[in-house]
C-alpha cells in the first residue's frame, strides 16, 4: 500500500476523553500541533446528573470554557469525535440531544466514534461484542461477577440508538490491541460486519490506557518498528490520564512523539486514515475467518495486557475514583 506524500508509515492518536479537563490536556495539545501531529479529541456533548461518576470533574460541552477550547482545536486541524452523550448511561432521547448539542456547538456533526467503557447504550458491547458463541461464552464466564450487559443495539430498550448510530457516524471503534502496527494484527483494520449491522464501518485501534502505557507503546524500538514495517498505529489512549503533572506535558512523552514526528510518517486525525483506508477498498465485509482471528486475538491481549498494566501517578485528579 503506498501512503499520501510519499510517507513510510501511518501514526495517529483517538484520545478518550475521561478525566479531561482544559488544564489536563492543553499542554499536550499544544505540543502535538507545534510538531505538526494532528490526532483525533473525542469529547461528551453533556454533564451527567450522577455526582457519584467516577468521571466527575471531567469536562464536557456544556462547559463554555471548554467548549470554547475544544472548537480551537477543531480550527487548527484536530478531529473532535464523540465518545457518547455523557460519562454515565444515557436514554435514547439523551443520546439525541447529546449529538444536537454537539451540533450546535461545533457548527458539523462528529465522524467517529468510541464507546465509553460502562455506558448502558454502547452498542455490541460486553458478550455482544463477539460473534462466535465460543467467544461470547469464554466473555461471559471471565466477567461473571458483572452487570455486564449493554443495549445500544436492542430494539426494545430505552438505551436503543442503533439507527441513529448508523445514520450518523462512519466510524466506530471495536477491538483494542497491544501491538503499535495494526497491520499485524489483522488486514482488516477498517471493516464492516454482517453481525453488527447497525455499524457502518468498524475500525481497530492500538491501545495505551494512561501516560505510562502510552510511553511503552510508542518507545524507540516500536517507532523503528512501525516505520520499517511501513505499518499502520491508531493509538487509543487518555491525555486526561497523567500526561500534564504542574501544565507540563511528561518529559519523556515529550521526547518520544518529538523523536516520532522527525520519522517520515503521516500524521493526520484518524477519520482522514479510515477515508484513506476505505478508499483503498480496505472497508470490505470481513470474512468469518478474519473476524475469528481477530476475535480470539482480542482475548489473547486482554490477558496480557492484565499482566502488563502500567499504574500512573493521578496527582493531578483528586476526583478521581481509586476503583
Ligand atoms: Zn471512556
């Protein structure tokens, strides 16, 4: 596959947006967009009415301070995507208003979107994310103690927005992985899924849950790596999550995306890679067999990204919960 410009490798960022605030994530913002990497802030249109949220404190688009910032970032380049209508579950009815609000802030509709881990309305989530029943059983016995059921793609509940999914974004995320080059993992990075109708297309990311992680990921060795490899990163983390200790970004995250933005790699938000990639026909349905693999390879991450876990320092977040 050749890359626009001439370029060796594909690299980009799709941030979740828990425990952000402005103060947590400018310094981050700023330093991409000096060294000319433009990625991808996913955001919540809405406040949630629960002050018990473990995501209390987060900001969203009702705050002005922050909306106001998130339409800066969309004006120097960044992708602004939606990561649900709040930090906790929303209705039907919530979920609409949430992508209005959006709207009518933003002045366009988001792209892309991520599901935020506990919401009630994420679609083909929990045991419904797989398609094999093998998978579905193994998902089933390993999170038994939960309440781990989701409804964003069942008709007859109030969380129900499958259609309105569908009619609005032309990306949702899916599977996380621990490998920095997405080709290895699966040709079918971008995708559609006959199981999962009410998707457009689904797409797979890298992932790297806080500062810790993401500096692993994204080491010397791996940037080598990716460009060698002439391969693909899609990297799903959260610059709420210990990147800005003092409205300093982390040195060491410093250096790594400063040493990766000198590499020859084209780095621009992550719905202008899925345009790239579908018009490289690279959205045609997935085979069972591709989607097999890539299911059983979910699970062999999972299990060792349990082992492998970074903790980082949350001196910044007092709200956050400990859980
Ligand atoms: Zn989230």
């Amino acid at each position: 596959m050749k890359y626009p410009d001439n370029k060796n490798f594909i690299f980009t960022i799709f941030d979740d947006t828990d425990v952000a605030t402005v103060g947590n994530i400018s310094p981050v913002y700023d330093f991409l967009h000096e060294i000319g990497m433009l990625t991808t802030k996913s955001v919540w249109p809405l406040h949630c009415s629960q002050n018990d949220s473990d995501f209390a404190g987060s900001q969203t688009l009702e705050d002005p301070s922050y909306a106001d910032y998130i339409k800066k970032l969309s004006v120097k380049g960044f992708e602004i995507a939606f990561h649900g209508a709040s930090m906790e579950t929303s209705s039907r009815g919530i979920t609409l208003k949430a992508l209005k609000k959006f709207n009518k802030i933003m002045g366009f509709s988001p792209k892309s979107y991520a599901c935020h881990a506990g919401n009630k309305e994420n679609l083909y989530w929990g045991e419904d994310r797989f398609s094999f029943l093998i998978f579905k059983k193994l998902y089933k016995l390993l999170n038994n103690k939960k309440n781990e059921t989701y409804y964003g793609n069942n008709k007859k509940s109030k969380y129900f927005w499958g259609d309105i999914c569908y009619d609005h974004f032309d990306y949702v995320r899916t599977f996380t992985y621990n490998n920095i080059n997405l080709k290895k993992v699966s040709k079918n990075i971008l995708y559609s899924s006959l199981q999962q109708p009410y998707i457009k297309s689904c797409f797979i990311t890298s992932d790297a849950d806080n500062v810790e992680e993401f500096n692993r990921l994204i080491c010397t060795e791996n940037q080598q790596r990716l460009e060698t490899q002439r391969g693909i990163c899609i990297l799903s983390t959260h610059f709420g999550k210990g990147f800005v200790k003092n409205n300093v970004l982390h040195s060491q995250t410093r250096q790594l995306l400063e040493q990766l933005s000198k590499r020859n790699g084209w780095f621009v938000p992550v719905s202008n890679v899925l345009d790239f990639l579908k018009d490289q026909n690279k959205r045609e349905p997935i085979n069972q067999r591709n989607l097999f693999a890539l299911e059983l390879k979910w699970f062999l991450h999972s299990v060792q990204r349990k082992f492998t876990k970074k903790k980082y320092e949350k001196t910044e977040l007092e709200y956050l919960s400990e859980k």
